[in-house]
C-alpha cells in the first residue's frame, strides 16, 4: 500500500471520515498507483479508515490490481457498476460517504444515493488538495528524477541545433530520443522550440521556422518518469544574439535567481512571484510578463500550489512547483527560464540543474 493512501487513511481517522470514494483518475493514481483513462466508465477506489479497493471495468481488473496491491473488482458493460460496487464495499445503508464533489456530476451523484443509499455525500476534494501540496520522500525521489531527465532532454534539444534545422525537427529529435529511457513514460505536454521573433508567443507551438544564426531559441519541456512530471524552460543562444536579446535574457534570468532565493518556509507564495514581478517592472518590461510565475507539480504537471501575485497562502516545506518568469516583445524576441523548485525545511532545492 502506498505511502499516500495510509496517510489519507490517518487523516480519515483523525477527522472521523469513516467512507471515501474516489474518482478522479489522478488522485487514483496518487493513492493507489493506478493511473487508467476510463472515460464514461466508472473508476473508483474505495477507502475505509482500514482498508481500500478499486472498482474498475472488467478488462482493467488485472491491471489494477498489478499497479495498486489492492483488490479490484470488475464490473461489466452490462452490469449497474453502482450496484456492483455496492455489493463490493462494507458501505452501510444510510451512512456518510465523501466524495470529489468538483468531479462527481448529478448523474453519478443520484447513482451513489439510489445504489449506495448514501444519507448524505460530503466532500473530501480540500484534504486531498492539501495532501497533494506537501509531496512524501518518495515523491520528492521521483521528482528529482523526473527533473535530471528534463535536463537530458534539454541537452539532447541542444544538440541538435543547426543552421536550418526547423523547430517541429529538434522537438521531434529530442522527444524520440528521451523517450527511449526505462520508466519515461511520456513528455509532461506537446515539447514547446521557438526560434528567435518566434517565441514572442507565451504558447507558440513548434512549425517549420528555421533556425539562423545569432538568435535564441525558447525550449520548454518536460517528461514523465514513474508517474510524475517534470517542466523545464531555457532560452538558448545559437551563436551571438544582438546586445538587446542578450540584455533581456539577462534580466530573466536574474528575475528567475531572486525568485528561487526567496523560497523558504514560511513567505508568502505572493512575495515570491513579486521578487521576479517588481525586478522585471523596474526594468521597463512589466508590461511583457503577462503570466503568474509559476505552478505547482506533481503527478500532473499543473497543480497546486499556485504561484501567483493573488495566492497569500505561506510555503511549506514539500512544496514542489516551478519558478518560469518571462518577457514577450512581439516581432522581436521571447525569453522564459524555468526551474523546479523543491520547498525543504531552511530552503530550497533547486531539482532542475541546465545552465542558465
Ligand atoms: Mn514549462
Ligand atoms: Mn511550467
């Protein structure tokens, strides 16, 4: 049994929650290590103070139960799931039971009253949240590597940098080649290279744009090792880029280093994002840096906390979430750098190492 679900568990002892029922595929995946795309399907992991089993669709019982440890019951396309599930669990009659309510919809929540004859549905979306902000040892492992392979990936990217060569061929390039790595499941998102004027979009999507001499090229990406995402942005010189461009990465980069100093328990998450804000306004480009700093990250690769001017909330110390500031001049240049940064107990730990 994973390290998370007995932590859900003790949480449910110390707060009186005797009946969770989860459904999310993330969160599955979180506290039972069964990631699954189910579609309309039902999926869900049934939690007691002292116990917990996965209902699944037939043909993904053995799966389950490989990937989790736990007992996974299977239900048919012709089966009421609700009702096998029911039959499956020790859920009494007239009981609480606590649920994801932002992923529950009103179908499901009148099959969990018809079927489990549930008094009453609570939610337990909050706990899960605040598990999911603090990572476990294991996690902060698995983090770690996920970061020293977005690295590779990187340099990878990098070396496969020439005159010519089209952004949509170094992203392809660079993808097969990670990929090939044991326990790399997957990028964490669609790898992002943006060659020069190109990358003065926040989003711009790799095309057959070639690369020239003496500008920058925007590289953001990140891979999924054991489950858990990585994000990692630098902004690369091919060659000698002009005074200007070099001027901008500067200031980026020194944003991005003032941020990262300010991570330790305690400050505000608001203070971080406006140590790289207040650097970036004073320098003249306030008005280019249109996006929060940064975002939480973990088994997806945005999540909580978020890292913005309007989150008062204080870091913790397992916080992960990345550190990304930027200047978009239109028609001219865009510059991000971004790290992965790990909240520990005096500190911070910076998870992503490329040079800057
Ligand atoms: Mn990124
Ligand atoms: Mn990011």
């Amino acid at each position: 049994m994973k390290q998370t679900l007995k932590n859900l568990q003790q949480l449910m002892h110390s707060q009186s929650i005797e009946y969770a029922w989860i459904t999310t595929p993330d969160n599955i995946n979180y506290f039972s290590g069964f990631l699954s795309d189910p579609h309309e399907r039902l999926t869900a992991l049934y939690v007691t103070q002292d116990n917990a089993l996965l209902v699944v669709p037939n043909m993904e019982v053995e799966d389950a139960q490989k990937a989790s440890n736990l007992t996974a019951y299977g239900y048919s396309d012709t089966e009421e799931a609700f009702l096998v599930a029911k039959q499956n669990t020790n859920f009494p009659d007239n009981a609480k039971l606590y649920i994801e309510e932002e992923h529950v919809t009103v179908k499901r929540e009148k099959a969990l009253f018809k079927n489990f004859k549930a008094a009453q549905l609570n939610a337990i979306d909050q706990i899960i949240k605040d598990m999911r902000n603090i990572k476990t040892a294991d996690e902060i492992e698995i983090l770690k590597s996920a970061a020293q392979f977005a690295d590779k990936a990187l340099q990878i990217g990098v070396s496969h940098l020439k005159e010519g060569i089209t952004e949509k061929e170094v992203a392809q390039h660079l993808e097969s080649e990670i990929l090939k790595i044991e326990g790399i499941s997957g990028m964490s998102f669609n790898t992002t290279v943006l060659f020069g004027d190109h990358a003065a979009s926040p989003h711009g999507t790799p095309g057959k744009r070639e690369l020239k001499n003496d500008e920058y090229v925007l590289f953001d990406l990140g891979v999924i090792y054991n489950g858990y995402c990585s994000d990692i942005t630098r902004t690369i010189a091919f060659g000698n880029p002009p005074t200007f461009h070099q001027e901008i990465h500067a200031i980026i980069t020194e944003a991005n280093q003032r941020a990262i100093e300010g991570v330790r328990p305690g400050v505000k998450i608001s203070e971080i994002d406006a140590l790289a804000r207040d650097y970036i306004t004073e320098k003249g480009y306030g008005d280019a840096f249109p996006h929060r700093l940064g975002h939480g990250l973990g088994i997806t690769v945005h999540e909580f906390p978020d890292i913005s001017s309007a989150n008062d909330d204080t870091l913790k110390p397992g916080m992960c979430f990345t550190i990304e500031p930027g200047i978009y001049l239109h028609g001219e240049i865009g510059v991000r750098v971004e790290d992965d940064i790990l909240v520990t107990e005096d500190g911070y730990e910076v998870l992503t190492r490329y040079e800057k």
